[in-house]
C-alpha cells in the first residue's frame, strides 16, 4: 500500500470512528466555538438568481445549512464530507429545520461531481485532510462553472495557535502514545505554509489565488471546556480509549493548562487562520494561457 493511500485509509477511518462521533456529538459546542468563520464564509454566497454551492468538509452541517438559509429558494448548497456519522447527522438537522440543503457522504478529492456545476466551492476549516491535495483541488476545480469562486478557510500553524495545543503539552507526560503532529500530513496544521498552499492552488488550476490571514476572537462557555478537551482533538481520541484513572489524571493536569484563556464564565481565545480565495478560470483565459 502506498503511502498516500495508506494515509486516505488513515483519515476515511477515523472520521466514520471515534473522531466523527466525537464531532457528532458536540457539533453544538463547536457551531458555537467557530460561528465567527461561518459568519465570514456567509457574505461570498452567491448573490445571483440561482446560485449552487459545494461545502467541502461539511461535518455535520452548520455552515451548509447558514448558506443555505442565506440563498432562501434563490440557489441550492450541497454539503460534502467523508464522514458517514457526520452526514447522518447533518442530514437530520436539515430535515429538523426544514433548510434547502442536500448532502453526501463522499471523498470531494475523489467523488465524480457532475462538471462546471457549482457557481462557489467553499470550506470552513474542512479542506486540510486531503492525502493528495493537488488532486483534491483539480477535482473541484472541475466541479466549478467558469469563473466561480473558491473560498475557504484553514488554520495557520500550531505556534501561533497554542490554544488548539494546549491539551497536548500539558498531557504529553501522562500519555507516552500520544502521536507528534507530522509537518504538511493530513490534519488541522496541513496548510500552515502559505506557500504550499498557493503552490497547491495553482498546480490544480485555479487562478486569482488570495491567501490572507485572519485573526479571529472564539469563545466558548467555561462549564463546557472538560467537555471539549475530553472529546476532541488527539488528547480527547485518546481519551475516549483510556482507562477511568488515566482519564481522571489527564483532566486533573490538562484543565488548569487553559487557565489564562478563562475570561468570567467564557474561554476565549484567538484562532489564526488563513482566508483563501481563487477562480476557476473562464474559457477566454484558458485560450489565453494556451495561445
């Protein structure tokens, strides 16, 4: 098995295990966590008559179903991810609102999406995980009408986002299995370099590409932190394994660790990130580019 494919097995099964359930089941923890991205991804919906949107990496649905909303009948959103408990999940809750969304459970590096059929292909922190990225943008690239828009947002590096660390340094002593965060793999901090990301984008064929970092306020309620850090992220998969005395241990060290982001009942805290633009280009440039 190659590595590449090695690493698509990697993601596909921890998204339909422990990590899909555990997103599943504090999806309320996290809309509320990263309803300021949802809020910036809200003003690139297309404002045209029938306007059809992809969300890549959809989860369980918060930002398709934002969109959604925002297009009323004018457009349709279609979210996509490869996670089968998080499209049941998001699939319920679009049937609970009665909201003008459909999803699918499939890889968007790899699914045939019908050619030039989406006027913006968005993402709120869902496109990190692809184990072939250029790939993954060429479909979707292809997946988009001429000149449609492609913006999504992703997480700048670990070292400027020590919140998203936090459980992991201060567990690391009580956990020996807990595995490093490799450079560039698959996962939250693939597309820290600028560079490669734009190297990405252009490689798959976009143009106009913008990559522009942001610095965005999150919060969540106090009372819901040892929820988070129990569930989520490698310290909470980890968690979700250990015995009841590891688990009271890990807690006991890892809660005061977010002590200085404790603001009264809230934790707050600043989430450094990019926000990517780029085209798909129109056939006049691409018989420019050829001519």
């Amino acid at each position: 098995m190659d590595t590449a494919h090695q690493t698509d097995v990697e993601q596909t099964a921890l998204w339909n295990g422990p990590a899909g359930r555990a997103w599943v089941e504090t999806q309320d923890l996290l809309d509320q966590m990263f309803k300021p991205f949802e809020n910036l991804l809200l003003g690139t919906a297309p404002a045209g008559p029938a306007g059809c949107v992809l969300d890549v990496g959809c989860g369980t649905g918060g930002t398709t179903l934002a969109i959604a909303r925002a297009l009323g009948g004018k457009g349709a959103c279609v979210g996509v991810d490869i996670s089968e408990p998080m499209i049941a999940a998001a699939r319920i809750r679009a049937e609970r609102q009665s909201a003008p969304a459909s999803f699918m459970r499939a890889d968007a590096q790899r699914h045939p999406f019908e050619p030039a059929s989406f006027d913006l292909i968005t993402s709120r922190l869902g496109v990190m995980f692809f184990d072939d990225p250029v790939r993954a943008f060429a479909n979707l690239r292809r997946a988009a009408k001429d000149g449609a828009e492609l913006r999504f947002i992703a997480w700048r590096s670990a070292a400027e986002n020590p919140f998203m660390t936090t459980a992991e340094r201060a567990a690391a002593p009580l956990l020996p299995n807990l595995p490093a965060r490799r450079p560039d793999a698959p996962g939250q901090f693939a597309f820290a370099d600028r560079h490669r990301v734009c190297t990405i984008l252009e490689e798959s064929g976009w143009t106009d590409i913008d990559i522009r970092p942001i610095d965005v306020d999150c919060t969540l309620p106090e009372k819901e932190l040892v929820r988070y850090l129990t569930r989520l992220g490698p310290v909470g998969l980890i968690l979700q394994e250990t015995d009841d005395q590891t688990r009271a241990q890990v807690i006991e060290t890892v809660r005061p660790a977010f002590d200085s982001y404790v603001r009264g009942t809230d934790v707050r805290f600043t989430a450094a990130c990019w926000m990517v633009g780029a085209r798909a280009p129109s056939v006049a440039s691409r018989v420019t580019a050829r001519g």
